[in-house]
C-alpha cells in the first residue's frame, strides 16, 4: 500500500503543481488502510493538460479589408474568370466526360474519374471555399489582389486549383497538355 502510494506521489511531482495539491489530500486521506485505494482516487482526481507548446507561434491569418459590395463584386469576376478558363479546360482535355456547371455563386467541375471540384462564394465570411478531390476543403480570402488561403501561409486558389489540375492532366495521360496548359487565370 505504501508503495503504490509512494508511486502515485512521484508520478503526481511531475504534473503541475495544482493538479497535485488537489490529489494530494485525497491520496493521504484514502491510503490510510483503505483497500479500496485505487478505487477512490481513481474515481475521483482530475488531471490538467494542455497542448504541446510552439516555438514561434502561427502566423496571423490573412485579413480582408473588402466591403460587401467589393467583395461581391471581385468574387463573381473572379468565379467567372474560373468558369470561362475550365470550361475551355474540359473541352480541350475532357474527352467529352469532364463537364462544368456554374450557378448561383457555386461552380462544379466533375472530372470523372478522378473526382468533382465544387468552388462556392462565402458572402457572409468574405471567402470562397473550394471542396477538392485531391487537397479536401479550403476558404480563401482576398488579400492583395489574390485570395490566399486562410490558414497556410502562401497559398493561394489560383496555383492550388491550377497545380492539381495540371496534376490531374499528368495521371490521364496528358503530359504535353499539362506543361502547356495556363492555369485557371488566377493569380
């Protein structure tokens, strides 16, 4: 019994010190020739975590300085920009199954058998979310003059849509296609 008490305090010593004030009574309280030792503190201490901590903490997430108004009138340029380049993307490279669909600020791209594309305006958060096969969810937001991603530094939609599609033309046998291929006419 003493060792098992013995055991529990050193172990105790290297949570932090309010953890084990709290505990500490209960050990002393409950050790004295109770068998049901474990039982008792097991039941009845709470242990503090916390998250492993950084080096250097995150970078500040991007911040859009648009209205409303700029922004609904950016992300439909920008959305309309994306339909016109991928349409003319699945006509040149589709085979006649890749389709594109654009409609109340949402923008499918069905690119069998590698998966669907689905871009979608974000009026209430000033974003655009992209749903992709390859990378799964992302928001943008727009920051000079560019939408970046909103937590990865660096990202941006334009060379993230582009790279993955160019991506895509590689697997289904394009080579040549994905080396001359622009992109999605944005930056």
């Amino acid at each position: 019994m003493l060792s098992a008490q013995r055991s529990v305090t050193k172990y105790l010593r290297t949570l932090r010190p309010l953890t084990e004030r709290s505990v500490s009574p209960m050990i002393a309280h409950s050790a004295r020739g109770s068998p049901f030792f474990f039982l008792r503190t097991a039941s009845s201490r709470t242990f503090v975590t916390s998250l492993p901590r950084r080096a250097q903490p995150p970078p500040p997430p991007p911040t859009s300085t648009l209205s409303h108004s700029e922004y609904e009138h950016v992300s439909e340029r920008d959305m309309e920009t994306l339909n016109e380049s991928l349409e003319m993307f699945c006509e040149d490279f589709g085979n006649g199954n890749w389709e594109i669909e654009y409609s109340s600020g949402v923008l499918n791209l069905t690119l069998p058998p590698y998966g669907t594309y689905v871009l979608n305006k974000q009026p209430p958060n000033l974003q655009i979310w992209m749903s992709s096969p390859v990378s799964g969810p992302s928001r943008f937001e727009y920051v000079d003059g560019s939408w970046v991603h909103h937590r990865k530094e660096g990202v941006r939609l334009g060379e993230l849509l582009s790279g993955e599609l160019k991506e895509i033309l590689e697997k289904s046998g394009n080579e040549e296609a994905a080396g001359g291929w622009e992109g999605v006419g944005l930056p």
